[in-house]
C-alpha cells in the first residue's frame, strides 16, 4: 500500500509544532510542544522523536501510513547534505547530522530546510501564495526572515544561503546588525526594530507618550509603538511609518530582482494589519519606477503559526515524489 501521509515540523527556540497531511494537502491533525531548548540538543532531539511517534498514534495512522518527515529549523544548514551547522537560541546545536539521526530514529525519509522557507512554502501552497507560480515572503519577526518561490519551486541557492532578505542593506552605513553589516533591512523594518528606534530616540531626547513607560524599567515592544502610533503619538507615528517605507523600498528591490507576482508579509508584525500594509503599498507605489507596471500584490500571511508545518509537510512530499517518480 502506497503511504499517503506526510508530516511537518517547525522547531522554534520556544515551541516544536507539528503536523500531519493527507494525500490532499489537508492538515488533519496538528500538535505543539514546549522546545525546552535549554537542555541541550539531545533532549531536544528525544522531544522531537516522541512528538512525530504521538502525531502518528493521534491522526490514527500506523507509521506504513507516513512517506516522509519535512522539517524546518533555524540554520545556518544544509538541505543537501542534511546538517544543521548550528542554530540561534539553539544552545549545543552544533554541525548535527540531522537528516541522518531523525530519520534513524522513526524510520522515515527525513527532509529537512531552514524555518523562514518552509513557512514561505506553506505560504505559497496553501496561502496567501495561492494562485501564482512566483512569490516572495518577509517573516517580520526579531529579525526578518525570507523565502522566495520562482516558477513553483524554492530557491535555495549555490551555497544554500539564499533568501537573508533580512540582510539585504537599506541604509548605506547604517545601523549596525548582529549578522557584522551595516544597516541591514531587519535593523529598520523588525518588529524588534521598531522598538529598539523608538527607545533610542527617546533616550536621545525625543518626546513620547510611552517614555512613562520606559521611564518605570518597562520593556517597549513594537505592538505598543502600533498602539501610541493610532493614539497619534508624533514620534511613534514617525517610527511606524519609517518602517513602513523602508519595507516598502525592500519590495521595490524584490520587484527588480525576482518580479514577483506576490510579496507577502508575515511574522509578529502583521498582528497591526492594515496599519502595516496600507502605507507598505503607498509607500512601494510611491517609490517604484514608471518603466513598467510590473509591481507585485503586496498582502499579509493567511496561515499564520501552521505555515511552516505546512510547507514542511510539503516539501517533503515533492522530495519524495523526485526519488520514486513511481
Ligand atoms: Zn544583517
């Protein structure tokens, strides 16, 4: 009996979600557990085994039901050669051979990606991407993640590296960014960004309506600066909008490269909804050339947190298709 199933990982510093699919790409059953990360990769790795054995057990399903593992993880990786090199908020994720241990542990093909592709794959098949052959995503997040889909199929690169759209400069010697460049596009459009600006700013004299609250130690997180910014704090406003433009001036730069039909927005940020995404698109009508009406539909992630386990699933189905063509 051929085996319809496949299931889909999405391992996070905080949670591990996981999925299974039907030969439809329907997910069926979905569960999510604590990643305890801060014990180390093998205790990780025993959490990850158990959650794929429960998903099995929980969807009804003999393990001769499932024909592959997706998983998608925080890289730096290798999808070709299955090792994870090493992972933030990860500690003792070093050079692990990944495909090889999971797949000896359930007895499964095991396909493995970094996390912002897997969730742009989701994405892509059955979300926002839905209707088109080519498709960016912009994780907005801590940092930003990216996954770029051309012709239906994700793009990897050479060196396997592709996509850090996050890390594609927007302000020559700009601010500085962990990753050792200056003025990285995540150092201005994060969600973490966005607080980060404001604070400084506030710290540098500039008034606001929530320097009360930073004046009393609390921690300034971006759905507050949404929040001053629609109550019609001056500064916050600024910072919102600021943000706004340099997405915006990312997906102009998207637009010459890829030409993509679709540039989606995801991650933490979206939760402003049209805040963010009506002055993205002014701003990007604004900023783009006159040469060709070739802009891409700028829209919000549909999936939200089941896009990775999703596109995961996916993309391990169309692994396994490419190795038994029969
Ligand atoms: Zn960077």
């Amino acid at each position: 009996m051929t085996a319809h199933y496949t299931i889909g990982i999405d391992l996070g510093g905080t949670n591990i979600k996981g999925g299974v699919l039907d030969a439809s790409g329907t997910l069926v059953h979905r569960r999510s557990i604590e990643t305890q990360a801060e014990h180390g990769f093998e205790h990780v790795f025993a959490r990850l085994v158990r959650l794929v054995e429960d998903l099995i057990r929980g969807a009804g399903l003999a393990k001769s039901d499932v024909a592959a593992i997706g998983y998608g993880t925080p890289g730096p990786l290798s999808h070709k050669k299955g090792i994870v090199y090493a992972s933030a908020n990860l500690p003792g994720w070093k050079n692990i051979p990944l495909r090889e241990r999971f797949s000896a542990a359930t007895e499964l093909p095991v396909t493995l990606d970094n996390d912002a592709n897997v969730a742009a794959f989701g994405e892509f098949v059955a979300g926002a991407g839905r209707g088109v052959r080519d498709m960016v995503m912009l994780t907005l997040g801590t940092g930003i993640g990216g996954g770029v889909i051309v012709n239906g199929e994700l793009v990897r690169g050479a060196l396997e590296n592709a996509a850090e759209i996050g890390h594609m400069i927007a302000v020559p010697d700009g601010r500085p960014c962990p990753c050792g460049q200056r003025g990285c596009l995540e150092r201005y459009g994060s969600a973490n960004a966005i607080a980060e600006r404001l604070v400084e700013a506030v710290q540098a004299g500039e008034d606001s309506s929530l320097k009360v609250r930073l004046d009393a130690g609390e921690t300034i997180t971006s759905v507050q600066v949404a929040q001053a910014a629609r109550a019609g704090d001056a500064l916050a406003l600024r910072i919102w909008d600021e943000t706004c433009y340099y997405l915006a001036i990312g997906c102009v730069s998207l637009q010459h490269i890829l030409n993509p039909a679709r540039v989606v927005l995801a991650g933490g940020l979206i939760g402003a909804g049209q805040q963010l995404l009506g002055p993205v698109r002014d701003h990007f009508h604004r900023e783009t050339w006159r040469l060709a009406e070739d802009f891409p539909q700028i829209e919000l992630a549909a999936l939200g947190s089941d896009a990775g386990v999703i596109g995961a699933a996916t993309l391990a189905r169309i692994e396994q298709r490419k190795e038994s063509p029969h």
